[in-house]
C-alpha cells in the first residue's frame, strides 16, 4: 500500500508539470486586427448670389495720374485726382470728386453683393482674403478692371466684407500692412451669407489718363478666398 | 492517503479542463473612426480621441463629425488578469497619396474582471504633417491590437 501512494504521488506531480507547460503555451499572445478610419472634407463650397451693383451715376476721368500710396484709393479718406464711387455693404452709395475728376451718383442706393458658404466646418471661424481687399495702409489694394465692352475701363478696388451682417465692414480687418483677413463665423451648419462693398475709380493708379467713358453698363469680377 | 490523493488529482483535472475549454475571445465592437475633419494643412495639427469620446484638437482642424474610440470585448480570460496590451503606430492612408500617422494609443484598462471579461477602449492621436496635401476623401488603415498574459 505504502509503495502504491508513493507511485500515485509521483504521478501527480508529472501531471502537474504537464499542466503548468500547458497553461504557459496557452497564455501565448493574441492579436486583433481592428480597422481606422478618418474622412477629409476640407472643401467649402462658394455660391455667388446678388451681383455687386453700384447703380447710375456720372464720372469724368482724371487729368493728373495718382501716386500710388496717396489719396482715397488707398483706404486714406482724402481724395487726390481721383474721383470714386464707394459701395458699402449696407447699400449706400457715395461719392466723391477728385482734384481733377468728377463722380456723382444719379440713381440709388446701390446693392451690395452677396456670396455664400456651405459646406464648411460648424461653428468655425474662417477668413476671408481678396487681392482687392481694402488693405487699410498705404499699400495699393489689386485693381480688377470695370468694362463696357468698349473705351476706357472704370477701376474696380478697395474691396470691403460685412461678415456679421451689421452693414459695416468692421470685422478684424487688418489696420496695417498687406494681406488683410476678414474674419466671419459659420452657423451649426457650417454655412455663412456675406455682403460686400467697394469703390469704382476714374482712373489707374500713378497713370496720367484723362479718361473718356462710354454710356453704359459696366462690368467686372472681383475674387475672394475662403479659407480655415 | 488515497482518498487524498484521488481528491488533488481530481482538483488538477478540472484546472486542466477548464484551461482547454475556456476559450479566449476577442471581438471588434467598434472600429477606430476618427470622423471627418476640415483642417488647414498649410500648418501641423492633431486630433485625439480618448477611450472615453472625448475630442480634443490642435492647430487649425476642424471636427465635422465625431471621432469614436476603439471598442474590444475579452471574453474567457483568467479572472482579475493583468494584461499586457500594445499596439504599434500605422498610418491612414490612400492610394498614392500622403497618409495619416496614428499614434499616442490610450487603453480604459489593462486587466479583466471578475469574470475574465474586459471592455477595451481605444484612444488615439491622429497627426497631420503640416504642409503635406490630404484631398478630400477616406483614409484607412489597421490598427493590430497584441493582447497577452503571463
């Protein structure tokens, strides 16, 4: 009997060797495989809407070229030889002679324009740049030509951005130097309606044009940039 | 004495048994989905999800729609288990384009119950290189999960 508990004792012990190998074979590792993904939707989306329209009026062309850097067409209110019509986003029209040059509004208010966004992050703040974006310094704005399909062209520039629709263009633009931003804020739908403004000009910038203008509708485009 | 031993043998070969049929599992309840974004890529930014939903960002990125962590389920595991649970950095990608580094993981727990079940979830960090393009579309990528005991 003796002998026989021994051999069973024994036998235990191998069983419980084999189970320790086996609980240590067995807790080997394990893996998963689990996938990730990610979406980039960074386009927004820019729908013109109301045409930028700054009504009838009469303007005689400057005999003495502007320096570029002086006067009105630089966001500096003070007029040189240049006469302007100003849109402001609101709608009301002004307008202002130059030294040499005349411009008086017939018929208005004028219409702002309007453009919207979609398609942009929610809540977000984006910003709004345009080489024709009024610069606030002394720095020329880009110019973009007004024409009547025939003699000379009117000079579309100082462009100006109402993002809160208050009907002023105060929002965050830069007081110096180039490269003024806009800032606006899309709704919970990622969307976002603005007006627009700006001034057309009797003349090029540091030319000497006496302009002659054809009766008629002038036309032009401007360009802006949205961006995050 | 016999009745003894015949009792440890028997106790042996139920551990035994219950380690052969105890099967460990691990199932996918959700994949690591970091949503959809807007961002300016012009400069570096990042986007985490922590395994508790929560969205943080940096840098110019938007979120459009909300990231989710990872969700893993441990079943059949020894009870009140310490895990070792590490994942390596992949990157999202698409055909011939640049790609999304996925980093800094972040883990609900590293052990299992009572029961020898878990909830694993997942955070992560995703990173966008600064002046790289990114189209818009869909990225994807495999994140491998190594689970282990000792």
């Amino acid at each position: 009997m003796k002998s026989l508990i021994l051999t069973t004792v024994t036998h235990v012990t191998r069983l419980a060797a084999l189970l320790l190998l086996a609980q240590s074979s067995y807790a080997t590792d394990a893996n998963i495989s689990i996938p990730a993904t990610v979406t980039v939707n960074a386009t927004i989306t820019l729908t013109p809407g109301t045409d930028m329209d700054f009504g009838q009026f009469y303007m005689t062309g400057n005999t003495v070229g502007d320096t570029v850097g002086v006067g009105a067409i630089n966001g500096v209110p003070t007029p040189n030889d240049s006469a302007y019509i100003e849109l402001l986003p609101n709608g009301t029209l002004i307008a202002v002679d130059g030294d040499t040059s005349k411009a008086s509004s017939v018929i208005g208010p004028g219409v702002p324009g309007t453009f919207s966004i979609t398609g942009a992050a929610l809540s977000t703040a984006v910003k709004f740049t345009s080489p024709e974006l009024i610069d606030g310094d002394v720095a020329s704005a880009g110019t973009r030509p007004f024409s009547s399909g025939g003699g000379d062209i009117i000079t579309f520039t100082d462009l100006t951005i109402d993002t809160d629709g208050d009907g002023t263009a105060d929002n965050d633009l830069a007081v110096t130097g180039d490269g003024a931003v806009v800032n606006g804020v899309t709704d919970a739908a990622g969307a976002l309606t603005v007006s627009t403004g700006g001034r057309i000009y009797s003349t090029y910038i540091d030319t000497t044009d006496n302009n002659l203008y054809d009766a008629g509708a002038y036309t032009g485009t401007y360009t802006v940039t949205v961006s995050y | 004495m016999l009745r003894r031993t015949a009792l440890v043998i028997s106790m042996l070969t139920l551990t035994l048994s219950s380690r052969i049929f105890s099967a460990e599992l691990i199932n996918e309840e959700q994949h690591l989905d970091f949503g959809e974004f807007a961002a300016n890529f012009s400069v570096s930014s990042n986007l985490q999800i922590s395994p508790n939903g929560t969205v943080m960002t940096s840098g110019p990125l938007y979120v459009l729609n909300v990231p989710q962590a990872a969700r893993i389920r441990l079943s059949g595991y020894p009870a009140n288990q310490a895990l070792t649970i590490s994942i390596d950095d992949f990157f999202l990608v698409r055909s011939g384009g640049d790609k999304f580094l996925v980093s800094d993981f972040i883990l609900s727990t590293q052990a299992t119950d009572a029961n020898g079940d878990a909830l694993l979830l997942i955070g992560a960090t995703l990173n966008i290189d600064g002046g790289k393009t990114y189209i818009d579309t869909n990225y994807s990528g495999n994140m491998i999960v190594n689970i282990s005991y000792p």
